[in-house]
C-alpha cells in the first residue's frame, strides 16, 4: 500500500516536472509568432543590394530578370524550411536595416556583416562567412599602391553605409574618399580611371579579378579589418526570435552537411553561366 502510494506520487511528480518542461518550450518558442506570421502570408521576403557578385547579383534567364547568387541560395533553403515562398527584394544596401525595422522585409541577406553599431539595430544570426578588405585597382596600377601613404591624395571609393566606407574613413584619412550605392557603379569608374581604388570584400575583388582578368587587380597596400568587420550572417528584427532560431538551425544544418561550401561555388557558377 504504501509503496503503490510512493509509486503514483512519483509518477505524478514526473509527469508535472514534463508537463512544466514542455511548458517552458512552448513558451519560450511561441513568445513571438514572427515564423507564424511568415507562413500565414506564405512568403519570406528577402532584402538585399544586388551588386555584390557572388553573393547577390542580377541575371537574365528566359528572358527575365532575376536575382541570383549565394545568399540568394541560403534564402531559397529557409524559405523552404519554412515551407513559404521566397521573395527577393533588390534595394540600397544602405537602406536595408530601415526597411527591416518597417516590417518591409523579414530578413536581410547581403553580405552583411555584424558591426558593434548595427548590433543595436537589430539581430544576427551564426554566421556563414568571413571576408577581410582588399583595395581593387586597374590592372596596370598592380604595383603601384604598396602603402597607405602612396594613396595620399588618391581617389579612392566604397560604398556608402558598408564597412568599406569606415574602415576608408579611419584608414586612408589622406586620401579622398568617394561614396557611392552601388559597387558596380565604383568599379565601372574604377575602370574608366575616375576611381584609383574600390576598397572591397576578398571575395567581391576575386570575383572581379576572375571575371575581367585584364581589367583589374589587388593592389599589394594591406588593409586593416577589425574582427567586427569580419562575420557576414542574416540580420533580422531584434524581436523575432523563433525566426532566429529557424535561420540558426538551418545555417547550421548546411555547414554541417558540407552544403554551405556547394552553395558557395554554384552561385560562381551560375554566374559564369549567364554573364556573357
Ligand atoms: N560586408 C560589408 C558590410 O556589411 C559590405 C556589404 C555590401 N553588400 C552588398 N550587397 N553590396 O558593410
């Protein structure tokens, strides 16, 4: 008698001690219904700045204009874990963060790294790369620009609201600095000869180099890149933690399967594919 007693009680205190656990679960993942309200309109609006070749870039295809690249394809897989269509929508990239915090779009995907400054604006998930800052130059000036000081007086461009426009600001404060909102614009005139450099991402620079191998070069000066300049994940609004959480998940999944990497070198690929 007494020990069936112990038993029930026991049994009792196990299933209040589940019942609190899932409660705390719950909870804690319905606190916001920021995933609900994604599925419910059945499309995850992505926002970006599509001059930024291989992450973000525009293509042709049958006929139609497209928004393409890497980050594109990191969307298309939340999308689908979250069972909604994508939408991309192409914008500034200094205007991003406005248009995330008006509820305009849900989530950004640009190539954006975690700056201290942007951290109070809004959250960001792991990340899923690194860059560091190189400055482009025309090929034939390959040699010429080994320092800071023999940038003295040299027009030099980035893109406006970047870590690029920072790190000219407080690196190169004797060259003229031009800001501009589009990338593709700077290294057009980069090419004309109106720019003598474009401070860029690694990447963006290599992707140039391979695309117009006669064009353009990495110039040997060495550039600083702060640690918080160096992380680019997905921002989102502060408050949409369960989307967080989503995001997080599935960033870790493609890192993990080694799909993250195959990501990378089919958006080169695509781009190969359709330019020309
Ligand atoms: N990584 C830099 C930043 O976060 C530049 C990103 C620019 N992205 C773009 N799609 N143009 O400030």
């Amino acid at each position: 008698m007494k020990k069936s007693l112990k038993k029930s009680l026991g049994v009792i205190g196990a299933t209040l001690a589940l019942g609190l656990v899932l409660a705390g679960c719950s909870n804690s993942s319905s606190s916001d219904n920021s995933v609900k309200k994604i599925q419910d309109k059945g499309t995850l609006v992505v926002g970006t700045s599509a001059d930024y070749a291989p992450f973000e870039f525009p293509i042709v295809k049958n006929g139609k204009k497209q928004i393409v690249g890497y980050d594109m394809l990191i969307a298309q897989k939340i999308a689908k874990d979250l069972n909604v269509k994508l939408k991309i929508e192409n914008t500034e990239f200094s205007s991003l963060i406005s248009e995330l915090k008006s509820n305009k779009i849900d989530l950004i995907l640009a190539g954006m790294v975690s700056t201290d400054q942007r951290k109070k604006a809004v959250a960001f998930s792991k990340s899923y790369y690194e860059v560091e800052n190189v400055l482009l130059v025309q090929k034939k000036d390959a040699d010429k620009y080994k320092s800071i000081s023999s940038l003295k007086g040299k027009q030099v461009g980035a893109q406006q609201s970047t870590t690029q426009q920072e790190i000219g600001q407080t690196q190169l404060k004797n060259s003229n600095l031009v800001t501009e909102s589009l990338v593709t614009s700077l290294t057009t005139e980069l090419s004309e000869g109106k720019l003598d450099g474009v401070i860029v991402e690694n990447e963006i620079a290599n992707n140039y180099l391979k695309q117009y191998p006669n064009k353009y070069a990495i110039a040997k000066v060495k550039l600083t890149t702060p640690k918080q300049y160096r992380q680019v994940n997905v921002a989102l609004r502060k408050g949409d933690k369960g989307l967080l959480k989503r995001v997080n998940k599935e960033i870790t999944k493609l890192q993990k399967s080694g799909e993250m990497t195959k990501l990378f070198k089919k958006a080169e690929k695509i781009q190969t594919e359709y330019s020309k």
